[in-house]
C-alpha cells in the first residue's frame, strides 16, 4: 500500500493478458493507507501505550532531604518486645523510610547531628540509651529543625509535641510500658536517722522490696504498692547514716534504671539576702553564686548590709564616708578562706579607705599600716567587714574569687543529703558508684554517684519518669502520601489513552463501512 503498486485481480483466462500491452508505466511512490487502517493501527499503538501504565510527572521528580529526629531520652529507653523503645521505631520505620534521602538525622540527646543516606541512618541504633529526660531537647530540635529548611520532619519519640506543623510526622510507641519507679527521696538525720522514698506504679502489680542501704546499715521491707497511676510515700528507720544512701526497689518492670537512686551529705550553699542598695557588679555575682551553688531549707541566712546583729551570718559594708586617702605602704594578708587565691596588690592598686571598723572585736584580715581594708569576726556568728572602694577592682577576676571565698566562708556549717537530675557533667567528674542491673550499664551517662579529684561528690538519679498514653498517629498514610514513589509515579493517564483506543476503533469501522467497494474491469 505504501509503495503504490497495481492491485492484484483475478482473471478467467490468462491468454486475455497475452500480446503488447500499451498504457502508461506504472510509478511507484508512497501514498496513506485507507483511513480505517490508519485509525485501527493507532488504536492498537493506544492500547499498548495503555497497558504500560504511563503517567505524567509534575514538578520536581525526587523529594529533598527529609530530617529525622530520633529521641533516646530515659522514656525511650524503656523496654519494649525486643530491646529499647526507640530502637524498635528504628526498625520498625525502617521500610517506610528507606526511600528517602539523604537524610539530615539528628539524635537526642547530642550536639550535633550528621546528614547520611536513606539506608545508612539506621547505624544510629549501635548508639547508647540515655538516662536524661528530653522532652525540652526534643522541642527545640522540633523549632530548630522547622526554621532551617522546608523538609518534612520525622520525630521519633513518645513525648506530646505542642508543634502542630502539617510538616512533622510524628511514629510513637504503640503501647506504653510497665514500670514501677522512684519520684523522690528525702534523708534527715535527727531526731531519728529516716529515709522517705516516693514510689508511683505505673503498672498491675501490687507488691515490691525496698532496700536502703547507708555506710554499714542495710533495711529490706516489703511494700505494698499503690493503685495504677497513684504514688505513695514510704518511711524506712535506719540506725544510723553514712555520708551515702542508696534506695533500690525490686520490681519486674521495663525501665529498672528508675528502681535505683542515691544521695550524698552535701554542704548547702546559703542564701544571700542583700538588705542595702548594692552595686550592680555585685548584684550580679550574687545571681551567678545562686546559680551555681544551691540553697535548700537548711542553708545559713547570709546578709548584706550596713550593720548586722552580733547573732546574724554577713557581709557589713559601711555607709560612704569621706574617704581616707588611697591604700599606701607594705600590705598585711593574713592567713583565712577569705584571703585565699586573691592577687591583693592588684586588687588594692587603685583603692581608697572607706571607713574604720566600729569596735576593736573585728580580726584584721586585710590591712596597710593601721589601715583595716578587710575584717571578720567568728562569733557569735561569723562576719566580714569591708572597707574599701576601688573602681577597677569589680573588672577583674579577684572580684569573683573574693566575693565566693566570703559566701562560702559565711555560710558554711549547714549540711544535709541531696541529689540531682540526670545531667551531662564534665570530664572531671568520674562515676564513682553505680547499679549493675539489666538496662542500665547501657545507658549513657549513668546515674551514681559522681566524685571529683577537689574532693567534691554528686549524686545523679534518673528518677520520676512518667509514662503518659502514647499519642494517636497515621503516619504511615502521611509517610505515603510524601514518599519519593509516590512522587516520582506522577498522574496516571492509562485510561485516557484506553478512552482514545476505543474512540478510534469507532472511528475505524465507520470509515470502512463509508469506504466505496473497488471493482476489477474486465473485457
């Protein structure tokens, strides 16, 4: 048909065709084929198309680095089926992640956070458990992550998130653990050496053992725990107190490292009262003492003002005066807490006399002649006298040392047991006495007692751990609706081209029927 040759006929008798034949010589060249041909290849071209299940592509074709935040706070670290509960959202987000990529993965608790491939991520999972809780962690990682890109954002972990961005998926633990833990503990030494434990049960038993253990004193007492979702004190007598307690509650649950904690007989910081209008340099060195150095209900009451009652904890800093003229001559430093590890020429460089102290009961600690610059007395109670100004003085590092030997000095005395949360601390500190117990050498840092080489000594619990309802989520719906295969499909368009196949088959058998019949001349 392409080619233009004659059409083949039927004839009855060949020797009609015999002898010269005249007429013009047939020319070849290309022509259509009938339209119904036509109309019925491209249906059967549609068809194939069809069956190949085409689509259209939008827009950009693979989706940008997703973030994934991964919580492995002491929630997390509870077990579950098959070891800790954000190793089990590893595994079992694996497959509906392992699409996409690269991922910009960010672990918590940690500093930093390193970008990996779709399948490289999941060695997060040879990282330790933490015994630190997360929730404000997680939350600012959750703004952090939001403010940086427009990726979407996968948060692995328990905690209700207040962020409701269309743009975080949250994958949760299913179920929420059995556990039994320690809230709080609380020693006193008088009238009678007493520890208070506060338990709260968070699961279906109803019976535990409580062990205290202090110096070479060991009490076991069975208890009986307190309704699901409720907590109870309990009172244990010891004969006497070491300078360390441990508590230790037997119980089969899924996070052991809450059934321990400890104290240890900390010297309290006092608390500073500034009753006059003070400087702003020493206004703020008294906010950085508190700070740094707790109070507790103990603590000695250390006042800063003009004059003091014999019986009252100190600091007297005498109204102005004229001043006495600058400190001069060879300076007397004696030997006291308060002198100590202070450079006293630099300090007293530019220094004037403020005023003299009022009796002679004051012991000069500080001196220039007949010049007293810094006194104190111990009793009734122990003061420090200040008697002089100096502008550059408050610039430097002395004034520092200076005002916390004086606290420290004041307030000193005042002892009692005590603990703190699970905190990162530094390289100084060495875990000095730990439990051994299933799901705690794992984590990081572990609870104990801390000690430091000056002799200091902390006490770290990971304590009063609340296991709330795990929160609703379908993120594997959201998880599909955003998948790199998903994207990359694009929209379907099968069935338009199966629509045009029939439409053409259509048009193919009306065209055949309008075609007009050729018929063979004969002779």
């Amino acid at each position: 048909m392409f080619t233009g040759q004659r059409p083949r006929a039927d004839v009855p008798f060949l020797e009609l065709w015999r002898g010269p034949v005249h007429g013009p010589r047939a020319k070849r060249t290309f022509d259509l084929p009938p339209l119904a041909i036509v109309l019925a290849l491209l249906a059967i071209l549609f068809g194939i198309i069809a069956a190949a299940a085409p689509a259209i592509r939008l827009g950009i074709q693979q989706l940008p680095p997703i973030t994934i935040i991964l919580d492995r706070g002491i929630s997390m670290a509870a077990h579950g089926q098959a070891g800790a509960r954000w190793r089990e959202l590893v595994g079992l987000s694996s497959r509906e992640l392992a699409g996409f990529g690269p991922v910009d993965l960010i672990s918590i608790p940690g500093e930093t956070d390193w970008t990996t491939d779709r399948s490289d991520w999941m060695s997060v999972t040879s990282e330790p458990s933490s015994s630190m809780k997360t929730l404000e962690s997680v939350r600012s990682a959750i703004g952090s992550a939001l403010a940086r890109n427009d990726d979407p954002l996968i948060v692995l972990t328990d905690q209700k998130l207040v962020n409701a961005s269309p743009r975080i998926i949250q994958i949760a633990p299913t179920t929420a653990p059995s556990n039994v833990g320690i809230v709080s503990l609380a020693a006193r030494s008088s009238p009678t050496p007493q520890v208070m434990v506060r338990v709260r049960n968070q699961s279906a038993m109803e019976k535990a053992s409580l062990t205290v253990r202090s110096g070479d004193a060991t009490v076991t007492n069975p208890i009986d725990l307190p309704a699901p979702e409720s907590e109870q004190n309990y009172f244990v007598d010891l004969p006497r107190l070491g300078d360390d307690i441990e508590v230790s509650l037997e119980a089969p649950d899924d996070l052991q490292v809450d059934n321990h904690a400890w104290l240890v007989r900390e010297r309290v910081a006092p608390r500073i009262e500034a009753r006059i209008a003070i400087a702003e340099e020493l206004a703020r060195m008294i906010d950085v003492y508190r700070k740094n150095r707790a109070s507790a209900e103990s603590s000695k009451i250390v006042a800063v003002a003009r004059d003091l009652a014999p019986n009252e904890n100190g600091v007297v800093i005498p109204p102005p005066a004229e001043a006495d003229g600058p400190v001069t001559g060879d300076l007397q430093i004696a030997a006291h807490p308060v002198t100590e590890s202070v450079h006293w020429t630099d300090v007293l460089r530019d220094a004037t006399v403020r005023a003299h102290p009022p009796t002679d009961d004051w012991k000069p600690l500080v001196s220039s002649g007949s010049k007293v610059l810094v006194a104190a007395r111990d009793g009734p109670a122990r003061q420090i006298w200040i008697g002089f100004d100096s502008p550059a003085f408050p610039r430097t590092a002395d004034f520092v040392i200076l005002w916390t030997n004086i606290f420290d000095w004041l307030g000193q005395g005042a002892e009692e047991f005590a603990s703190a949360p699970m905190s990162q601390l530094g390289r100084e500190w060495q875990l000095q006495q730990s439990a051994h117990l299933l799901g705690v050498d794992e984590l990081s840092p572990a609870p104990g007692i801390y000690a430091r080489n000056d002799g200091a000594r902390r006490a770290l619990n990971a304590i009063d751990v609340r296991f709330d309802d795990p929160p609703a989520s379908d993120w594997r719906q959201k998880l599909a609706s955003i998948s790199p295969a998903t994207a990359s499909a694009g929209r379907p368009i099968s069935r338009a081209f199966c629509m045009a196949a029939i439409a053409l088959i259509l048009l193919s058998t009306i065209a055949l029927k309008a075609r007009k019949p050729v018929r063979a001349s004969g002779f």
